[in-house]
C-alpha cells in the first residue's frame, strides 16, 4: 500500500454541514442580489430539469461526465432553493398590511390585540409590541387582520396603567409614526431592525379604551412567560429582579444599559442570552437519570417524550431564542441517540439544527444571534479536543482541573469569536476568559436551582424567599464582581472590523489549528491561510498606491449642524456638534456612535461655529467620551448653561479653548488648510450669528465653505473682505436656510457647484425659506437637504469631488 496516499475529507460522514453551507450560499446570494421569487423558481426548474436528464443519462450510459453534472446540479439545486426560500419570506420587502397601515402615516386608527412585549427605553418612553388582530379605519370600516405593530407610549402624555402586561388584550388608539431607514452612517437601522422580528409599523398611543386578560381556552406563550416574570418578582428583591430575569429566561427589557454594557466589557454578556449553557445546566440532571429509562418497558420513549416537552417548554419561556432553539434542538438529538444507542455527531447534529431554523426562517441566518451560537458551537467543537487533549490527566482529575478547562474553553471561544464581537459590538473583553472561569461553575447550580424554585413562589412565597435566599446573595455578588472587572485597566479594548477578507482569514486559521493533528490536510490549508494573507498585502499596496482622499461627512442631525473632516493622513475634526434637548444630544446619538464605528478614537479638534445649542449640543458629551486636542471657537461669550458647561468641562479635562477670527490659519494636517474668514474682530455686533466662524478647508484643488448660522451683515463683510478667496466647490449654506441668509452677493461671488442645508423636516423656525430655496437654486446647480437627503458624504482626491447621500 502507498503510505503517500493523499488525504481524503470525509463529506459524506457530514451531510448536513454539506446541506447547510450550499443553502446559506443560496441565502446570502439572495440578501445581497435581491431577486424575484419568479426568476429563483426559474432557476431552480432549469437545474432540476438539467439535473434530471444528466441522472438519466448517467445511469444509461454510465459516463463520467454526466455524473459529474448531476452532482453540479444537485449542489446547484440546494443553492436555489435557499436562494428561493429565502425570497419568499425575505423581511426586507415590506407586506400588503404594512403598506395599507402605513399609507396611514400622521392618521388616527383603532387598534386590538394582544401585548407581546414591553420595554422602557432610555428616555422613558414604552415600546409596547401587540399583535394586532382587528383594527379600525375611519368611515367606521374594520379589518380583521393579524400582523404586530410597536405602540409608543410616552408616560408625560399618559400613564403606564398596571394591567399593561404580557398576554394581556388591550384597545388603544394611536398615530401612525414614519418609519424610515437611517439618515446618518454607521446609524443603527430601526427600521430595518424591526423588520426582521415581524414589525413593519409603529405607532404612538393616544388613548387606551381597554386592557383586560386574555380570554380563551389555552393560554399563549406570553401569558406563561408573564407569570413567570411575576414568580421572579416574588421570588427576588428588588436589586436582582431585572439581572435574575435576564439570566433565568432572557428577559432583558429591564436591564439598566450601564449594566448591559458592564457584561459585556467583562465577558460575561452570552450568561444573559439564555443559550446553550442553560440548557446544558438543564440537561445535566437528565444526563445522570439516562441509565434509569433503560430500566423498564418503554422507558426510553417516556424520556425523550419528557426531555423534549421540557426543552420545548423553556424555549417557549425564552421566546424561542436561535440559541435556545439551536442548543435544544442539538440536546433533544444527542439524547435520542444516547437513549438508543444511535450514532451521535455533534458536528452534524448541530448542522441539522441550523437547517431546520433556516427552514422555520431563512433570515435568521443574518441574526446576531444565530451567527455567535452557531459560531460559538463549532469553534468549540472544533479547536477544544485540539487544546484540552494534551492536558495530563492528572491535572483533568484534580480540584482545578475544571476551572481549568472554563478558562481553556471560554478563551478559545472569545479569541474564535472575535471578529464578529468586533464586528458587531466594536468591543472585545480580555478578562472574558478568566471572569467566565469564575461565575460558569456557579451558575451551574445556580440556574437549575432558581428555575426549580420558581414554580414554588407563586404557591409560597415566604418559603420561596427563604430557598431562594443563596441565589439573591450571588446575583448580587455577580453584579459587584462584574461592575468590578469591567472597570479594571485593560479589561477591554476597542476594535473595529468591517473588512471579509479578514473574517476568511480568521476562519482558515480556525481550520487550521482544528486540523494540526492531520498533516495531510493541514499543509493545504496553510496554504489557503497564506494565500488570504497574500491578497490582504496585495489589496493594502493598491489603497496605498491609489489617491489619498479628504472624507467630510455632514450628517443629520435635524435642526442642527454637526460635520466630520477625516484628512488623508488620518486626523479628524468636527465642525460643530449638533444640538442638545433634555433628553437627546446629538452626539450621544449620532456623533459618538459613528466615529465608534469608524474606529476614531481621537480628535484632533471640534471647531464651535457660533454659541448656540443647535451647534455646540453635542460637545459636553464628547468632552467625557473622547479624547480632543483642541477646541476652537469664535470667541464670543455668550451666556447660556451649556456653554458655561463645555468651558468648565474643557478645564478639567485640560483642553485648550482657542477662538478664532479673520486671517488665522489652522494646521490640522500638512496635506490641506483651512482658513478663517470670520468673524471679524474690528466689527462689532450683538448678534452672535453674525460672530460665527467662517472656515474655507482647501485640499488640492478642492474647496469647502462653511458658514455657520452668518447672517445679511456678516456674509457681506465676508466678499468685502475676501473677494477673490471666498470661492469654493462646496457650500454649507449658513443658517439652516434663513431669509435672514444666502444673500445674491454672497451666492453669485463664491460660485459653488454643490450647497447642502442642514436642517429638520418640521422645524418651529419654518426653514428653508421659499425666497432662500429659490435664490440657491438660481447659483448653485446641486442642492441638498439633510432633511430629505439624510447625511452626505463628501470624499476628494484634490482634484474632483464625489457624493453620497444616504436617503
């Protein structure tokens, strides 16, 4: 025998994980093309047909060729009918109902139905979820039509009644809101996020008529898992209420955002998306029992029907997770074939559960949720045996030897998951592994002990509160533990990953540790590793031989202006910061958020046009989130609580407050300048609008104008002055659009192609002004408004100017 024989990889020991990758493909090519469901059907008929005549073919002539196009065919027949599949319940293409219920948009109407969910947001607001059964239209016309819709409940307007609970029926009615897609990059996308848990529309309440329990024979999912919410009450104090439901059945709605985000810098955020590791806690004791079924008659039958009617039942507790639902699915299987002796691959098992939640819904493949458990499972599965073999067995069997493995397991699992934490989260814990070595162990009797427990509360609670009083003393030791660790230097780090490239890379390198004990194979896929780092180099020398661009991204921030200037040599700065209400700032919205996902971990200055809150709200905020060098402004004192505020902030933090005017030049980067055009310091004016700072950035042959909020009077000192400099490409147009603004004189001297005004759709000052609108149409060939365009985005290569807006 030739001991050089290539290696071979088993496929046909794993078809499922074969079926699975040919049905995602089918799947992402449909996201990403967004085809008909006519020209999928099409496709798969043509294969089918193909496929069909090869087999027959095949099997008459026995030719090798017609067997190698069946096997094309049939792999080509799972790819379409994903792609199929998917298309047919694609939650992107909005439904007949939504569109009906939509077309209804600042209108009245009469809802009824059944509260599925309830959540308080961060300005107090209530997010309430029903579905919806019947709704009534104007004209006294009645549709009896189920779909979900969010209901906005703000309690200023009117109180949260106490009945407003899980599985209750209530009557309201409510104004139809817009929902729209976002208008600002790296802008979490609402719309689309409802989208994919069923909701199309949303609605503010204006009036409940009625709330009353549910009324029929069986009760639903949301009334078990509301009395499970109130046995948790019962069953836990005040302070642990919210992290015990969190834990328990996944129940996050009350959970504080300081304490979510603590969690996860300190690793420990999966322990709070009910998954796999409760339903391993809730598999043990039945592990243990497996011997005694096989006791008697019929045994073996009576336990899987148990098992999997009480894996069904918590996942229905949780609300059907895909983690949930993966790990019980994969638990009822590895059970059938322990009971009975079946062959048992974990690998495969899992690929069957994936299948079948792709079946159930084929966009759940796109779900945070599904890609960390499905991702989580296999890297376990695969890179475990690999590191935790070689450990001596004296070491597995000793009182540390457990702890040991969490901290193996837990650490091979964050560094395998780590593009995705990245990707999605912007944020990776380095004490993951080691916090999770710590709590794992004791959620293990923790969580099987509260859930057997829980049932006892709602008969006794006084004997309840006494059983229960271990779990409460730990709950409350975790959240110290956690709020400890995730304060600790270094325990996380801030990362920012969009590029595939990487996540193939990442991937092969998983295979590539998986496969170490394989010589055969592994060479290959060493291989594949260097050739991905080979195009990753090739990739990074054309960026670098490509032109270095200017990037000004002015976003919408509603009545406001916030812009963000990255130059080529990776500095940024803004020009103002957008604006500031009670319970919204535009930087804590918008601003932060987007340089979080740009990886902007620094700026290098925030330029303050003028004193106004519309254009200094955001600053506050960024002083306590982000390092800055420098603040410039007009230096003209104003006196309102939000200016003291920056200035007193700005001293603590150490940054220099530089004002600016007529003739300075700012040196932010060699590769552009930036000039200031105003205010002028010999002329005085009350008016702080017409002290604003006039800033003209010049990169190669490239000019941006920025006009802050100046006015009639400023605007003409401005081609008084500079008559010749103040000619630009592009112009922020001062004023939101103002008649008091954009003046003949200014437009026909400064000759811009392109004018953006930034403003709200339904603003109190009544912008843009109609005379305004046709004086900037008059000058200025290209015109855009935020409140219609959404952000724009300029990128410059010193000679010609690119754009994109996001509406």
């Amino acid at each position: 025998m030739d001991s050089r024989q290539t290696y071979h990889f088993p496929f046909a020991s794993y078809p499922a994980i074969r079926l699975l990758l040919l049905l995602a493909c089918g799947i992402i090519i449909d996201y990403h093309t967004h085809l008909s469901t006519l020209i999928w059907a099409l496709a798969f008929g043509i294969i089918a047909t193909i496929y069909i005549v090869s087999e027959w073919h095949h099997q008459s002539s026995l030719r090798t060729s017609s067997f190698r196009i069946a096997i094309c065919c049939y792999l080509g027949l799972v790819v379409a009918f994903g792609g199929f599949w998917h298309s047919l319940f694609d939650y992107r293409d909005s439904p007949t109902h939504a569109k009906i219920i939509n077309s209804y948009t600042w209108q009245d109407l009469t809802f009824y139905g059944t509260i599925e969910q309830l959540k308080q947001t961060s300005t107090g607001k209530f997010q309430i979820d029903v579905e919806i059964d019947t709704t009534s239209f104007p004209n006294n016309l009645v549709w009896n039509k189920s779909y979900k819709l969010r209901a906005i409940l703000n309690p200023d307007d009117l109180p949260l009644p106490e009945d407003v609970k899980l599985g209750n029926n209530i009557a309201f009615n409510a104004t139809i809101y817009p929902l729209e897609a976002p208008s600002n990059p790296s802008q979490f996308n609402y719309k689309d996020y409802l989208a994919s848990i069923g909701i199309y529309s949303q609605a503010g309440i204006n009036e409940i008529d009625h709330i009353g329990p549910q009324t029929g024979v069986f009760p639903r999912w949301t009334n078990i898992r509301q009395q499970a919410l109130d046995a948790i009450n019962t069953n836990f104090s005040n302070q642990t209420t919210s992290l015990a439901k969190a834990l328990l059945i996944g129940y996050k709605n009350e959970l504080q955002r300081e304490n979510k985000v603590a969690f996860s810098r300190a690793g420990l955020s999966h322990i709070m998306a009910v998954s796999g590791l409760h339903v391993g806690f809730i598999l043990a004791p039945f592990w243990v029992i497996i011997p005694f079924f096989w006791t008697f008659r019929y045994g073996k039958q009576l336990g899987l029907v148990f098992l999997i009617g009480f894996l069904f039942f918590y996942a229905g507790l949780t609300g059907f997770p895909a983690s949930v639902t993966r790990a019980s699915l994969v638990g009822g299987f590895l059970a059938y074939g322990k009971l009975f002796y079946k062959v048992r691959n974990s690998k495969n098992l899992t690929a069957v559960a994936a299948l079948i939640i792709l079946i159930i819904n084929p966009s759940d493949l796109f779900s945070i949720g599904f890609q960390l458990s499905f991702s989580a499972v296999y890297i376990i599965l695969l890179l475990a045996p690999v590191f935790t073999k070689p450990l001596p067995i004296w070491i597995q069997y000793r009182w540390y030897g457990q702890p040991l493995m969490i901290v193996m397991i837990s650490f091979i699992v964050q560094l395998g998951l780590f593009p995705l934490l990245a990707y999605y989260f912007g944020e990776f814990s380095i004490v993951g592994p080691f916090t999770n070595a710590l709590v794992i162990p004791f959620l293990g009797i923790a969580i099987p002990l509260a859930l057997l427990i829980l049932p006892i509360g709602m008969a006794s609670p006084g004997i309840a509160n006494f059983l229960n009083f271990p779990i409460e003393y730990f709950l409350r030791a975790l959240e110290q533990f956690v709020t400890m660790a995730a304060h600790w230097p270094g325990s996380w780090i801030q990362v920012h990953i969009d590029s595939l490239l990487l996540f193939g890379i990442w991937t092969i390198s998983i295979f590539f540790l998986a496969t170490l004990t394989i010589p055969k194979i592994r060479w290959k896929i060493l291989i594949l590793f260097l050739l991905l780092l080979c195009i990753g180099q090739g990739k990074s020398v054309i960026q670098k031989l490509s032109p270095e661009e200017l990037q000004i991204t002015i976003f919408d921030v509603g009545q406001g202006d916030a812009t963000l200037v990255s130059t080529p040599n990776d500095k940024h700065f803004l020009i103002d910061t957008g604006r500031w209400q009670l319970t919204y700032n535009s930087a804590k919205y918008i601003l932060l958020p987007h340089l979080k996902a740009e990886n902007i971990t620094k700026l290098n200055g925030v330029f303050l046009s003028h004193p106004h809150a519309d254009h200094i709200g955001g600053i506050p905020e960024l002083i306590n989130q982000i390092p800055i060098d420098t603040i410039y402004n007009s230096g003209t004192p104003y006196n309102s609580g939000l200016y003291q505020k920056y200035h007193q902030k700005a001293s603590e933090q150490n940054i220099p407050i530089v004002p600016l005017s007529a003739g300075d030049i700012v040196m932010i980067d060699p590769s552009m300048r930036i000039f200031i055009y105003g205010p002028d310091t010999q002329t005085a004016n009350s008016n702080v609008n017409n002290r604003s700072l006039l800033m003209e950035l010049i990169y190669g042959n490239t000019e941006f104008l920025f006009l802050g909020d100046a006015e009639q009077k400023q605007e003409a000192q401005l081609v008084k002055d500079y008559p010749m400099l103040a000619d630009t490409d592009v112009l922020k147009v001062a004023h939101h659009g103002s008649k008091t603004s954009s003046t003949p004189l200014l437009l026909q001297h400064i000759t811009a192609q392109t004018g953006v005004v930034s403003l709200a759709l339904k603003n109190r000052f009544r912008h843009p002004h109609k005379t305004v609108i046709s004086r900037l149409h008059k000058y200025i060939n290209d015109l855009h408004f935020t409140s219609l365009d959404g952000g724009i985005i300029f990128s410059s290569d010193g000679k010609t100017i690119t754009k994109r807006t996001l509406k």
